[in-house]
C-alpha cells in the first residue's frame, strides 16, 4: 500500500511546475538529440551530468526520463524521411520507412512509429511499476557469490551482444575494469595504480569517463566529417510533411493488431532488463519475430507499417525495462542507465535490492515521466512539432558540435572546479575515438567501468568467506543459477547465432 501511495506522489510530483518544467525540457532536448544523426539521447544525458551536482535529484531524474523516451522515439523521424537514422534503435524502422517516404506516405509512416512507440512506452513503464517490487524481493536473495556471479553474467552478456565484436567487447569491457581499479583499494585503505599522485587517489569519476568517451569523441568523429551540413537542404525539402498526415489510418491499426502491439512491447521490455542489449537489440528481436509471425512478410523491407510498429514498440518499452537491473542489482541495463546510475551516486545514492524500499519516493516521479512522456508527449510533440523537426538536421555542423563542445567541457569543470577533471575528459575523448575508429565498443567500456568494483569486492568477499577456494561459486545456488544462465545465453547467442540469422 506504502509502494502504491509513493507512485501516485510520482505522478503528483510532476504537477509542480518546476519538476513539470524539467520534464518538458528534458523531452524536447531528446527529441533534438535523438533526431539529429550523431546525437543520441545518451549524449544528451551525459551532457546533463555536470548539471545534477546542482539539481534536485528528482528534478534530474525526471528530466534523465524524458530525454531517454525522446531520444529513442525521434529517431524514427530522420530514420524515416531521409533513411537516417537519428538513433541506432531506429535501424530497422528506416528499412520500413524510408520505403513508405519514397511512396509519399512518410507522415502516416511517422504516424504509425509514434503510436507504437505511445503503445511500447506506456506498457513498458506500466510493467516497470508493476515488477520492480518483485525484482528487488528477488534481490533479497541473492547473497555475495551470487552477487559476484550475477555482475559476471552481466558482463559477459554485455560482451557477447556485440555479435560479431566479441573480442573488440572484451578488451573495452576489461580496459573499463581496469580503469575503475584506479584509486582507494575496494576492501582495504590502501591506494593502487595513483602513480604517487594525490590527484589519483580518490579515483577516477564516471562523469570525465562519460563526457570524454561519449561526448568529446563524438565530436573528434564528427570533425572527419568534411560536410558542412548533417543532412543536405534539398533533402529536407522532399521530405516536407503536413500535420494532418501523421493520423494513421483505422484499418491498418487494426490491421496491425493489438496483440502485436502488446507483444512487442513484452519482448522490448524483456530485452531491456538484459544488461547491456539496448534499443537496437529490442528492435531486431521485435522486428524479427513480427516478420515470422506477420501473414504478410513479403511485405517487409518494402514498406511495412508491421514493422514499423514492431521496431518502435519494442525500442520504446525498452527503456522502461533497462531501469529494472539498474535499480533492483546497480547493474545498468543499457549505456544510457549507466549514465542515470552517475546520477544516482552523485547524489549520494547506490542502487540495490533495499533502494525501491527505501527511496521510492524519490525514483516514483521519474517512473511517473516515462509514462506520462509515452502516452502524452510522443503523440502531442510529433503532432504539433513533426513538420519542424526534420528541418534540425539542417544545422550546420560547425555551429552545432562546437556548441556541445563547450557544454561538455565547461559543465566538467563547473562540476568539480577542477581543471585534472576535464583533462581526464579529453584524454578519455581521444582513447574513445581511438576506439571507435577500430571498432572497439565504447559502451562496454563504461559498462565495464560501472560494474567494475562490485565485480571485483563481491569476489575477494567470496572468496575471503571460503578461505580461498573458488568452489563457492559452483556449491552456492544463487551463484550455480547465473553460471548456468550465462552458458545458456552463451550457447543461443554465439554457439547457435549463425543458424539463428539465417532466416532474419
């Protein structure tokens, strides 16, 4: 009952103009980030770290909601009117799309993206609300080897979803463990690889890992760019668009189905609670299981609004389901609740199986504005705001990415006032860069960096209360549970994978 009474003050919370405010703010600034190509929602909230040491943690938790549903919703739009994705999750919406654009039916293709994405968003929040108690009851369960071995399945999976990166995924996972290695040992007060300087000694921060590795090598990659705009004016033209057209018609709603709708809104919400799938790996899973089960799959890949719905529905719910992990383990289910979970802790919070118990009054508004941002600000903003939209991309770049530039790097140093902190940041811009220009993922990077610590105390607990030998791992059921999952994901997702994307 004390759970139920919290999640209506969520929903109270964001009556107060101030917190209202922040959530407007924070869908509008995702909406831009998500539709521009190169941007990400991701970027947006790293960009807003620096800002939360002076923000109230829920009004920086609402405003971390809202730009997550954005972001992953308005990727569809250049996805669609240009064959752009404006967000990775958005791939498989622009192999529909973009279709239906060159026929002259982009609106009612957006039309469609936004009604599903309304559909998954709202489920998803819904089954957040709904299951996050059971989640952190499952929790209570869980003891220390079984701690070590669930960040470990975490880890791998995260690894393993790279498909054919793995190696690449490994090598950035374990250079983000060793990074996090840096400072006060985890168990005792002694200091390790500081290089005797003090600066050092407290460790590195996650936000000038965050600003480096996403924001400033985005703008190092986007500066080999030689363009002068992200997308050309002429393109823009073509895709003009009217308000009136992004109304779906009735009879391929129901064409679609309900079913289909709640369905691939499950699927996305279960892809998103695995640590490390993300938006892109929901819509796949979605897209592909609505071409399996659709009685018209010669119609995919020219212009299905199927698949539209499937992608969007999926991609949407989930960002609902990526903050189950993050809240119930401290396991973030995706990069983007990685970056939440820094504001978590810099507002001197750690998530775990006792925080919904606990502060859930705190996190209720921010499950309140991803289903507030999913039934009313996707279907409202697309509608008053679709034909502007395809017109941001226009932007020069020149103007656009050094304007990140000096968000990024000034809001790092306001943060701390220290300028070994934006250093930090440039230094950990160029190794992304680096990274990325070989095909090393950089999400497993900061993935690594977050799980890191807790992978490593949990195993010298473990191993300290067996004297030493590993056996505890394998005679502990909790712990016996997660190696045994983590094999079952192994096999499906490397040893079957050829066999499994032959049909897809």
């Amino acid at each position: 009952m004390e759970y139920f009474s919290d999640l209506m003050g969520g929903f109270a919370a964001l009556a107060q103009p101030e917190i209202f405010a922040y959530m407007i703010g924070g869908y509008l600034i995702g909406t831009f980030f998500g539709a521009v190509p190169g941007l990400t929602s991701m970027l947006a909230i790293a960009l807003l770290l620096p800002m939360t040491y002076s923000l109230d943690v829920t009004a920086a938790l609402v405003a971390c909601a809202s730009i997550f549903m954005a972001g992953m919703c308005s990727g569809s739009i250049t996805a669609t009117t240009i064959n752009i994705p404006g967000a990775p999750a958005s791939m498989m919406t622009a192999i529909e799309g973009y279709p239906m654009q060159q026929r002259g039916e982009g609106a009612k293709a957006l039309g469609h993206a936004a009604l599903a994405s309304m559909i998954g968003g709202a489920i998803g929040a819904l089954l957040l609300m709904v299951m996050a108690p059971l989640a952190t009851d499952a929790a209570l369960l869980i003891r220390t080897p079984g701690k070590f071995s669930l960040i470990a399945f975490a880890l791998i999976v995260i690894v393993i979803s790279q498909r054919d990166s793995i190696p690449k995924g490994l090598v950035a996972t374990t250079l983000g463990i060793m990074v996090a290695t840096v400072g006060i040992d985890v168990m005792q007060p002694i200091t390790r690889f500081t290089f005797g300087t003090g600066v050092l000694m407290q460790g590195i921060d996650i936000m000038p890992l965050v600003i480096g590795a996403f924001a400033v090598s985005e703008l190092l990659v986007q500066a080999q760019n030689k363009a002068d705009r992200t997308v050309d004016r002429d393109d823009i033209k073509a895709a003009a668009i009217r308000r009136r057209d992004f109304i779906p018609p009735l009879s391929e709603i129901r064409e679609i189905g309900v079913y289909r709708y709640i369905k691939t809104a499950m699927i996305g919400y279960a892809v998103g609670v695995l640590p490390g799938a993300g938006g892109s790996m929901a819509a796949f899973v979605a897209y592909a299981e609505s071409m399996r089960s659709s009685k018209h799959p010669e119609r995919y890949g020219k212009g299905s609004v199927e698949g539209i719905a499937a992608a969007e529905g999926a991609n949407n719910a989930m960002c609902s389901g990526a903050f189950v992990p993050m809240l119930s383990f401290g396991i973030p289910g995706d990069p983007t609740t990685a970056i939440v979970l820094g504001v978590l802790v810099i507002n001197g919070l750690q998530p775990g199986p006792q925080f919904l118990d606990t502060q859930m009054a705190l996190v209720a508004p921010m499950f309140a504005a991803l289903m507030v941002s999913a039934l009313i600000l996707v279907p409202l903003t697309l509608y008053l705001l679709g034909p502007y939209f395809v017109r941001i991309v226009s932007i020069r770049r020149d103007v656009l990415y050094a304007s990140i530039a000096v968000v990024a790097l000034v809001g790092c140093y306001v943060a701390t006032y220290s300028i070994f902190q934006m250093a930090l940041a440039l230094l950990f811009g160029v190794l992304a860069f680096a990274m990325r220009r070989n095909g090393y993922p950089i999400a497993c990077l900061l993935l690594g960096f977050v799980l890191g610590p807790s992978l490593e105390e949990y195993c010298r607990r473990s191993l300290s209360i067996s004297d030493g030998s590993p056996m505890i791992f394998f005679t502990s059921f909790d712990s016996l549970f997660f190696i045994a999952l983590t094999a079952v994901f192994y096999y499906f997702m490397v040893i079957r994978k050829p066999q499994a994307q032959q049909p897809a």
